[in-house]
C-alpha cells in the first residue's frame, strides 16, 4: 500500500527540510541532495536521520528513475 498524498504533500526531510522523493515499489524516501534514504515500514516512514542511509550512484539511479517514485510537498 502506497503512502496517502496527503501525507505525502507534507512531508519534508528532517535534516535539510527539502523535500523527498517517494519511491513506493521499493518503500522508501529520498533525499538526492545529500544522497540518503529513509525506509518506510508497514506504511509509516522513519524520518530519524539517525536511521538514514547512504545512498551509491546506483541506487541513486534506480531511485529517481523509478516509474513510481514523485515527490513530496504540494505541486
């Protein structure tokens, strides 16, 4: 199940406040600033950037060239 857009339209990255890119096919959240993501699980995203993980320049494709993926904060 894919994150509601509402929540998806609020949601920021807690270290740099930018938005996100939701990628739903894979659960995850990311920041392609600073290059880390954020799982979600069971349809809840952990924004702990205590909890992020760094992302290669091949998932950092994969991420943002994934026909699923938007992102977050209102159009």
């Amino acid at each position: 199940m894919a994150l509601d857009t509402f929540l998806l339209d609020l949601l920021e990255d807690p270290a740099d406040h930018g938005p996100l890119r939701y990628v739903a096919s894979l659960d995850v959240l990311y920041n392609p600033r600073i290059r880390q993501a954020y799982e979600v699980k069971d349809d809840i995203p952990v924004l702990l950037t205590s909890e992020a993980r760094d992302v290669d320049d091949a998932e950092h494709e994969k991420i943002m060239n994934d026909p699923t993926g938007r992102d977050t904060g209102r159009p």
